[in-house]
C-alpha cells in the first residue's frame, strides 16, 4: 500500500458563491491582460492616474481657483473627474462585451451576465488605483479624514447598481442595434459638461440644478464632494436635498437608480436567451 498522500479536494462551489468567483477571477484577469506586455507592468495602473491628476491640478484647477475662490477646488475637481472616469470607463467596457465575448458565451455555461458584470469589475479595480491617487493629493491639499467619510461607502454602492444596470441595458441593446455604441460615445461626451464635474453646479439656473440631479450620478458626485469637503465649498457642493428642497429630494435619483437596474435586469434577462442566436 502506498504512503503517498494526496491533499482532500474542496467541496465544489455552487449556486452564488460559485458565480461571485468566477467575477472575481474573471474581473481580476480582465485587469491584469491590461498591462501583461508592458516594461512596467502593473505600476502603470499609479502612474497614469498620477500624472492625470498632476495635470488638473497643475493647471485646469489652478485657471479655474480664481474664479471659484475656495482652496479646495482642486479636490472638487478631482473627485468629480475621478468618478466620471469610473462610471463612463465602466458603461463603455460593458456595452460591446457580450459581442466580444459571444465566443465564450457559446462554449462555458455560465449566465451572460457574468460576462458584462466581470468587464465592470476590471473597471472597478482600476478604480481602487485611482483612489489612491486621489487620496495622495488630498494629502496634499492638507483634507483631514472624517468619520463621515464612511458615508461614501453606500454612495459608491448606489453609483455601482447605477453603472450596471445602464451597462446591462446598453449591451444587450448593442447586440441588436450596433449603432447603441456610437450613440453612448456622443452621450459621454456631452454628459461630461452637463454632469457640473469642473464647474460649481451652484451656477446653474435653479430649473437646470433640478435637471441636472434627476442624473443620478450627479447626485452621488454632489454628495460625495459634500461628504468628503464637509461642507466647506459652499454653492460649489449643493445636494439634492438642497435643490430639491429637503432630504426626501435625494429619493428621486435614488428612485432612478432602483428602476433602471430593475428594467436592466428584466431586459437582459429577456434578450440573454437570443445572445446566441444573433452573435
């Protein structure tokens, strides 16, 4: 009889646990094929937001300070550019990934969604890189951390369901209508200087606040910007219940949110049996 001995396998994962793996390791793969063939590898994923950052800060949020006249501008800035990069980067990985994936959707049986939500997971990486970024130029710029920053937390939550179900939604339409992609580019391009990520939201006409925060990334990057610099920019961080006149006002972009990855869901779902078919 042999003594070799061969460690006991784990019991197999399943159901939620199983899928939430594979995200996770798909997501992570999805990251690192970004910087596989290059010199530097993984130190890209510092330096380039570092230096975006250096960029603002060195000139756009310096043109801009004057006419602001607040200190922190430079942060204000930051952390809307910072979250639009997320959530743009996110709903553009996730549009074309079920066309570029259609031949791993034919041949692994696991749900299509998986496939959309790994892509936002890559994003979502990048993003915890960024932070760090941020959070070395907030040092800078001498903002003390508060306890209240822990409230970021669920407002980046609610900006994630946000992402998804836009991302969800766009990519089961682009496998049907390819010209759903040329549509979002145009729309990034203008939500970029509708969304008040370099200038004072505050300026704006009171019936274009109240527009502008029925985006809910708007309302997010606005309580965000309030959490994070407490309330020290004055017109420049004006939230939702303050336009919208009353803490209840945050409940109509979060109302947004709900229903948008509730119809996201609903739709994929729908479509996700004819993937096949029409890939």
């Amino acid at each position: 009889m042999s003594d070799t001995s061969y460690p006991m396998r784990s019991k197999p994962m399943t159901g939620i646990a199983y899928y939430l793996r594979v995200l996770r390791v798909v997501g992570a793969i999805d990251f690192k094929a970004k910087y596989t063939d290059a010199a530097l590898g993984y130190v890209w994923s510092l330096v380039k937001p570092l230096a975006y950052f250096a960029v603002l800060w060195l000139v756009f949020a310096h043109l801009l300070l004057t006419a602001n006249q607040t200190d922190d501008f430079t942060v204000f800035l930051l952390i809307g550019i910072l979250l639009f990069l997320f959530f743009i980067d996110a709903v553009s990985a996730m549009l074309p990934s079920i066309v570029d994936g259609g031949a791993t959707l034919r041949r692994l049986a696991f749900p299509p969604i998986m496939i959309p939500l790994s892509a936002s997971v890559a994003i979502g990486i990048t993003f915890c890189v960024n932070v760090s970024a941020f959070a070395v130029f907030a040092a800078i710029q001498r903002v003390e951390p508060r306890i209240e920053w822990l409230l970021v937390v669920p407002l980046l939550a609610e900006l994630y369901l946000f992402t998804v179900g836009l991302g969800l939604l766009l990519s089961a339409l682009y496998v049907r209508f390819r010209d759903v992609g040329q549509v979002w580019e145009l729309a990034a391009q203008l939500l970029f200087f509708a969304s008040a990520i370099f200038y004072p939201i505050g300026i704006l006409p009171d019936w274009a606040q109240k527009v502008a925060f029925l985006n809910p990334f708007v309302q997010v990057m606005q309580d965000i910007r309030h959490v994070v610099l407490g309330g020290a920019s004055g017109p420049n961080d004006l939230t939702a219940g303050d336009v919208f006149a009353g803490a209840g006002g945050r409940l109509i972009p979060i109302s947004i949110v709900v229903l948008v990855f509730v119809a996201a869901l609903v739709f994929f779902r729908r479509e996700g049996r004819y993937f096949a078919e029409r890939l």
